[in-house]
C-alpha cells in the first residue's frame, strides 16, 4: 500500500502537482471498469507510470480519502514526497490538461469535458443500474439501461460531432480540433461496453458514422497502439472479458 506524505503546506503538495517528471501509481481493480481513458491518457503521456490494483482493499479502503478507486499516488521524484489523488473526473482534468489531452484552447477544454462528462455519466449508468443490480432484476434493469439510454447518449453525441465536422470545429474525426482528447479516449473505450449490450441498435457504421470515426481514430493512435499491445493492458483486456463479456 502506498501512503502519501503527511503535513506538507498547501504550497509543497501544488507543487508537486505542477512538478514537470512526477512519477505516478495509479490503484484500481485489475479490468477497465471506468478508468480505461484515464489509464490511456497515462500509458500515452510518457510518463513513469505504474498501474496496480489494491493488496486489501477493504483494510486501505479505510485510508483514502472517500473510500473508492481510482487513487493516483503523484510522487516528487526530487523529494520522493507523494501526493494521494482521488475522483475519477479531477485525476482526468488534472492528467489531461498536464499532458495535452484537453484541445487547444478553453472551448476545446470546455466542450472536451462535457462530452468525456456524458459519456461517463452513461457508463455510471450501466454500473450503478446493471453491474450493482440485485441479480434477481439485473435482466429488466439491463433492459431499462439500454432501452432509455444509449440511444440517447448515441443520438445526441453523433448530432454534436456531425455539427462540430460541418463547422470546422472537428478535424480528422475527433470531437474537438486536430488531436485526440480525453473525449475521444472515453468515447473509444466505452463504446465497446455499450456495443456489447445493444450490438448495431444505436451505435453503428450506418447509424453513428462520426462516433465510429471517433473510435477509429483512438484505435490508429500509434501511442494508443502501444498501450492496447502492453503486458498491463492485456490483462486488463483478458480480466474484463472474463467477468464483463467485451
Ligand atoms: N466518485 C468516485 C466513485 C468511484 C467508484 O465508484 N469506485 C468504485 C469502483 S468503479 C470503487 O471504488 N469500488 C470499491 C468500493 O467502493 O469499495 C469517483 O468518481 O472516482
């Protein structure tokens, strides 16, 4: 278990945050659950970075700072001070904007995390309505979460790539500008989840061309490419799988 520095002031714990070689460790569960754009946005920075899943969890549960995964640990490695980090959307935000997965300017940020924001909140969804339901209803509950929300999430995310791609706001086939961002990494990793419970039904080639240009892009990114053939990364592929079926 890795445990974070006590007493240093507001100033030393920011900066270390804007310290330019920190080393990360980033703790969660051994399958993509809801990190696999945060982990990418790592695994494509350059950054030293180790990924790891808790060693008991319920006992270090206790020690961080709301209970929950993801935790990134942000390690000074001048002072090897270490910084606990929690909150999925903050550790993205943080991340993305550190390493330039957040556009070129503050509408591109602004628009990047409202779309990365609706489709976490679909994926939140699925976990909390599906993944968490009592067995007994997880087929009716699947039946709701598919029914009343990925058509939505699909309709509404093609329209605003459509009208970003006819505006000259979307370049290439990202949602915002000329390079991939945490948009485009959340899209291309949840997509798969969702095409596994309703198949063609809302997202398609033919229904959803610009969403499927999206993930076609993230797939073509030679450092996505590397991260996706990594020894981490197929364990994390094999483990979802394996308890998730995509
Ligand atoms: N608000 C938290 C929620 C994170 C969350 O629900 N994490 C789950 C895994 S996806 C977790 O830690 N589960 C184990 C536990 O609660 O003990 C965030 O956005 O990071």
């Amino acid at each position: 278990m890795i445990t974070a520095t006590k007493n240093l002031s507001t100033e030393a714990m920011s900066k270390i945050l804007e310290g330019e070689n920190n080393e990360y460790s980033l703790i969660y569960f051994p399958f993509h659950g809801v990190i696999g754009a945060l982990r990418a946005m790592l695994a494509m920075s350059g950054a030293n970075v180790t990924f790891a899943q808790p060693e008991d969890w319920p006992a270090e549960k206790k020690e961080t700072q709301f209970g929950h995964m993801p935790l990134l640990y942000v390690t000074d490695p001048t002072t090897k001070q270490t910084l606990e980090l929690t909150e999925l959307s903050v550790l993205e935000e943080h991340i993305g904007q550190k390493y330039n997965f957040l556009g070129s300017n503050a509408w591109e940020s602004n628009q990047i995390l409202a779309y990365n924001s609706a489709t976490q909140s679909l994926f939140d969804k699925f976990v909390t309505l599906v993944v968490r339901a009592d067995p007994a209803i997880r087929a009716k509950m699947l039946e709701t979460f598919v029914k009343g929300f990925i058509g939505e999430w699909a309709e509404h995310h093609e329209r605003g790539l459509q009208a970003n791609v006819a505006g000259g706001i979307s370049k290439q086939g990202y949602y915002m500008g000329d390079k991939l961002s945490l948009a485009d990494l959340k899209t291309a990793t949840v997509v798969p989840a969702m095409r596994n419970l309703s198949g063609d039904k809302f997202i398609s080639e033919e229904k959803t061309p610009g969403i499927m240009k999206v993930c076609e892009m993230v797939e073509a990114d030679e450092r996505y490419k590397k991260w996706k053939a990594s020894d981490d990364m197929k364990v994390f592929i094999e483990v979802t799988k394996q308890r998730f079926g995509y």
